[in-house]
C-alpha cells in the first residue's frame, strides 16, 4: 500500500469539504484540518500537504467571493473539481428531542442553505461557528445539551449524534462544487476538457466583448463569468472564467489572442470537468401560508 496522500481541507472529520476530498481522490487519505481557507492555501503553499480541496460556489448561496480572491492571491493551480450533493440535517445528543433544541450550531452558509426550516422553529437560535461537522463534534466533546448542530449524515454517525431531522436544506438541487489544488502546477491529466482562467481587460468601451469574443471564435465554451474586486484598485476587477472545450479544439488556440485584449491573464489550471450529481428530488419549497417561493 502507497502513502496516504495528505489533503488540506477547512473543516474537520466528516464535513462536507472530507467527503469531497475521498471521493476525488478514492484511495484512502489523511486530512490536515484547517479553520479557515486562507489556512488551507497557506498549507498547501508551504508543502505541508499534497494537495488541498476547496469549495468555489454553491448551486443556492452562489459563489463564495473570498476564495475567488484567494486563487488570486495565491501562487496554487487547480488541477480538479468534485460537485458534492450537499444534504444538510439536524442532530442532538442521544435522547434529545427537537422540543429540547434552544440553539443550532453550524458554518454561516449551512444556516443560510436551511433558513426555511429554521423559520419554522423561531425557538431555535442560530449560532454562526467554523464548520458544520466541527459544530457536531463540539456537541459531543462539551456535552452539550438542547443544542443541535446542521451537518451532513457521515457527522453523526462518526461523533454518536441521533438525527432530529433530515434534509432540510432549501432547495433539493443542492450542491457544492469544490476545487482540487496543487501547489506545483502539473496537470493529472493528459487531454483536460475544462479550465479555470482569472484575466484583467482592459478598461475601456467593448474590452469584455472582445475577450468573449476571442473564445467564441475558437469554439471554446464558456460556463461561468465571476468578477472580482481588486485591492488597492477600487471598482476595479479581474474577471474568473471557466471555460470548456471539446476534442476538435485546445486552450492553446486562444492565449495568443487573450495577449492582444488583456492587460493580464492567468490560466489558473487545466483539467478533466466534474461530474455534476443528479441524486436528488424535488426542487424549490413554497411556503403556502405566507405565499411566497423561499429558497
């Protein structure tokens, strides 16, 4: 057996952010628990790890700005990506009954992707913490009572949690994308399909309209646009795009002609695109009794 590969990841044992990490790799890992993502990208840049994950955008909160930043400021290369069906549930200690529940402990955007069930416990006082499977250790290690945490499944089974509820995340589609990083910029694959690029234009009438067209014209997809602010620039930013690509084309067709409408770019990795999940029911829940679409 090889040497586990050592994984930075935000969050502890069981989080959502573990099990993207041993599903990419799907040999058994070690993890290095970070409290934040700048502790991720710091563990990764100084060889404390292999290789780092790190969640980019979320099919109902959207993108997470801060780690966009952090691909900027950071010399890292992503050389995959991992979508995570993300299935978010309530747990106590053995014994504990959902009346019993005074508090709810987890990350901020696992609260924001379970506002709807909240609202309908305004007993239940929401406690902003670092991680959602952290939130459930912390419940068990503290003894906490008429506490619950808002973590995946895997957190309770592992900590000894029993689940109050299940699902009660917003919206069914619900899913997590997570970017796989390395810090020495060698591709794992020999035909990517898929690549992640952060760009200046320049600032003047018609500068985005000709970078878009530059991949337009060499049949280069492309899947998603995210603008960044720049520091020490105000209204200023660097625009993140993530392009696709078939077998009749390249990247390499294009870098020529991003030199001519750029005032920078960085192709920040190549590689093969992620499989997006479909394991899920439903879709968006209405809240009959006050009429309106909640998600």
């Amino acid at each position: 057996m090889g040497k586990k590969l050592n994984i930075a990841i935000q969050g502890a044992p069981a989080s959502f952010h573990h099990q993207a990490a041993a599903e990419y790799f799907q040999d058994e890992i070690s993890i290095m628990e970070c409290r934040s993502f700048v502790q991720v990208c710091e563990a990764l840049q100084k060889g404390q790890v292999n290789n780092a994950v790190m969640a980019i955008e979320n099919t109902f909160t959207g993108s997470i700005l801060p780690n966009y930043g952090l691909l900027q400021d950071y010399p890292l290369h992503i050389i995959g990506e991992h979508y995570l069906r993300i299935e978010q549930n309530l747990m106590a200690l053995p014994g504990q009954q959902l009346d019993d529940i005074s508090f709810v402990h987890s990350h901020p955007i696992a609260l924001n992707q379970c506002n709807w069930y909240l609202e309908q416990h305004p007993k239940i006082i929401a406690i902003e913490k670092d991680d959602t499977a952290g939130s459930a250790r912390e419940i068990v290690e503290k003894g906490l009572t008429g506490v619950a945490a808002i973590a995946g499944r895997q957190a309770a089974a592992l900590y000894g949690l029993e689940v109050l509820a299940r699902d009660i995340e917003n919206l069914k589609q619900n899913q997590t994308r997570f970017l796989v990083l390395s810090a020495d910029g060698k591709e794992n694959v020999l035909t990517p399909n898929k690549a992640s690029i952060c760009l200046e234009a320049a600032h003047k009438v018609g500068s985005l309209m000709d970078v878009l067209q530059i991949f337009h014209q060499f049949h280069i997809n492309i899947t998603k646009i995210q603008s960044v602010p720049i520091i020490g620039k105000p209204y200023q930013y660097q625009f993140h795009l993530d392009v696709e690509w078939g077998p009749e084309t390249s990247l390499d067709l294009i870098k020529e002609g991003l030199e001519e409408v750029t005032f920078s770019h960085r192709v920040l990795g190549s590689y093969n695109k992620g499989i997006k999940t479909n394991d899920y029911t439903g879709s968006r829940k209405a809240s009959a009794s006050r009429g309106v679409l909640l998600f």
